[in-house]
C-alpha cells in the first residue's frame, strides 16, 4: 500500500513537471512570434532618413517686401503652431514740384513706418488673418513754398502780390495719426510649419490711420496791389491769416476719404 502510494506521488511530480515545461515552451514561442509580427510592422528606416522628414523646426524668419508703404524688411517668431508674431519697417521717398494759385511748392512724400502683427493661421496653412498696428516715424508729407517778388497769387480766393523786398515764402505738411491699428489677411508663412525654408507672402488689408490733417504756414509780406501797395506782413495780417485757414480746411476737406491706407504687399521670405 506504501509502495503504491509512492508511485503515485512520483507520478504526480512528473506529471507536474511535464505541464510546467510545456506552459514556458508555449509562452517562449509566443513572445518570439510577438516580437517577429512587431518587426514585420514597423519597417526598418531606409538609409539617410533622419527625424528632419517631420514638421519643420524653424523658429524665426526674415523677409524682404514692396508694398503700398514702399520697400520692407520684417522678421516673424513661431509663437505656437498656429500662430506667429511679425514686426517690419517701411520707407518709400517721392518728390515732386507743383504750381497751385501760383505759388510754387516743392513736395516731399517720405513715408517712414513701423509695422507689428499677430499672424494667426486659423486652418494650420498658409491662409492667415493679421490683427496690428502702424505708426509712423516723423511726418509723411511735407512741402515748402515760395512766391517770387512781385508776383500775384491767389489765397483764399482774394489776389495778393508778394513783395519785392521781402517775398512769401511757406512751409506746410500733413500728418496722420501716429499710431493706427489695421488688420489684413494674407497667404504665406515666414515660419514654414512645412518642410522647406522658402516663403512667398502676399497680404491685403488697411490702416485705420484717421483723417489727414494738414497745416499751412507763409511768411513774408504781402501787398495788395502790384508796385509795392499796401504791403503788411503775413503773420500781422488778420485777413491774410483767415484766408490761410480757410485753404487748410478745404484741404483738409479734401483728404478726408484718406483715412483709411490700403495695404497691399508682396514679399520673399527665409526661415532658419
């Protein structure tokens, strides 16, 4: 009876043991076809790919542009992935001689701007909308007057003479508000969130810049007749003075549909 139950208990045991290979056999093939099916899946990189094949990692771009405001340079930083923040500065020099009234003036358009934006692409494209601000550096539009001596010209609707002695001269300009917010939308990116370094940006838009406002200044003696005849001096002439004003407003008047800049832009931008 002994006998027998210990041939049972070492039956037992083997039984045991043969169950114990065979589960770490199972699980040992297991985790070889595991690891066999995961290397099928994921391909070996091919020769030469590096993680640069991703989203671009430019942070900070610089371009040149030509605008309505005239030549351009501005730089853009990544703020988020759908979002930029952009400054630039703008200069445009024209000049040019006219006759009005018969008075001479030798005009001087010298736009000199700082521009600052918050590029926002609202689909993680191109396309984007650009709240800003404009404000621009001394007076855009200036111009200096001159009646030689003896000549007539017309101010305020009423003829005067420039005296030969002491001639008219005049300085005037027109400014706008220094600060001005504007928004315009675009295509192009400084800050490629692709791959690539090269952007072409095209922006449309306005500055909100307010009403033109100019001022008019002359200096020197009038007369009233040829000859030399009842000549004063400008500045203690109250008729001359409000004839003066009154050209300021009709030219002010006149400026009024200006208060609003277009802004059209074309630019070459790099990013690194």
């Amino acid at each position: 009876m002994s006998q027998l139950l210990r041939q049972s208990v070492v039956a037992s045991l083997f039984l045991a043991l043969a169950a114990f290979g065979y589960g770490q056999t199972q699980d040992s093939g297991a985790a070889v076809l595991s690891s066999s099916t995961t290397a099928a899946a994921v391909p070996a990189a091919p020769p030469g790919s590096t993680a640069s094949s991703g989203p671009s990692e430019a942070r900070v771009g610089i371009g040149v542009k030509g605008s309505l405001l005239g030549g351009g340079v501005e730089v853009a930083a990544r703020v988020t992935h759908r979002t930029n923040v952009r400054a630039g500065f703008d200069m445009f020099s024209y000049s040019r001689g006219f006759n009005k009234d018969s008075i001479a003036y030798d005009g001087q358009l010298a736009f000199k701007a700082v521009e600052g934006h918050f590029d926002i692409f609202p689909f993680a494209g191109k396309f984007h909308v650009s709240p800003g601000v404009l404000a621009y550096i001394g007076n855009p539009i200036t111009a200096n007057a001159a009646v030689p001596g003896g000549q007539s010209f017309s101010l305020g609707g009423t003829t005067y003479y420039s005296q030969i002695g002491t001639p008219v001269t005049g300085s005037g300009n027109i400014k706008f508000n220094q600060v001005s917010p504007m928004a315009t939308f675009g295509w192009g990116n400084l800050v490629p969130r692709k791959n690539g370094h090269f952007s072409v940006p095209v922006e449309l838009g306005a500055a909100f810049q307010g009403s033109p406002k100019a001022t008019l200044n002359l200096a020197g003696n009038v007369c009233t007749g040829p000859g030399g005849v009842g000549c004063s001096p400008v500045a203690g002439n109250a008729t001359v003075q409000s004839h003066i004003l009154s050209e300021q407003t009709k030219l002010n008047n006149s400026l009024s549909f200006f208060k609003i800049y277009p802004i059209i832009s074309v630019g070459f931008g790099y990013s690194f």
